[in-house]
C-alpha cells in the first residue's frame, strides 16, 4: 500500500504581462479524492502560493503542502490534482503550469519471522 504525504504544482505567473502587484488570489494546487460511490470529489490537502513579491512570482516556482495519515484506498477512490489560476486584483490571463503532482509514500510490508 501506500499514503498520500502531499501536493505540488511548477507554476510561473502570467506571461500576458508584467504585474503591477501580487494578484489577490493567486494560484492553488490541491490533491483531491474522489469516491466511486458518489462521485463527489473531496480536498485532501491544498497548497497556496506563497511568492513573496511580484519577481518571485513571475519566475518558475514550486507550491506545496504535506499532510499524513491518508492511505492510499484504489477501491473506493480515485485521486487528482487540479491546479486553479490566479484572480481577483491585478490578475492577468496565461499563468503556466508547467507540472503538478501527488507526494505518495510506499508503506513498509509487514516483515515477519518465518
């Protein structure tokens, strides 16, 4: 088996301009599960860009966020990343994703004596 540890996303803020500020709402990964039986996907854990001005932002950088304790359930879930843009004050249009991921953790077998 395995447990999720976390979610990440390379982003770089809009190449349809320079911002004169950080948006108000700027990009979020987030490691969702789905089940089967509902089909009504549920937030695991979310990450928030956290680019501290405005040149940090509009160079590649990493979010992401850890968590623990979620195993890995193949038969009544199904897992995804989504990665929303940014928003709000001085948001601009084509922000680039250029990778997202889910952090798993194989779990150790159970080792015992013969």
């Amino acid at each position: 088996g395995a447990e999720m540890t976390g979610v990440g996303a390379r982003v770089e803020g809009s190449s349809a301009g320079p911002h004169g500020a950080l948006p108000s709402k700027r990009p979020t990964a987030r490691l969702m599960r789905m089940p089967m039986a509902t089909g009504v996907p549920e937030q695991i854990v979310s990450a928030n860009d956290a680019a501290a001005d405005v040149t940090a932002y509009e160079a590649a950088h990493t979010i992401s966020a850890t968590t623990s304790g979620i195993t890995v359930d193949r038969e009544t879930y199904r897992y995804f990343v989504t990665v929303e843009g940014e928003a709000g004050t001085n948001a601009t249009d084509l922000l680039s994703v250029y990778s997202a991921w889910a952090m798993v953790k194989p779990l150790r077998a159970d080792k015992r004596a013969a």
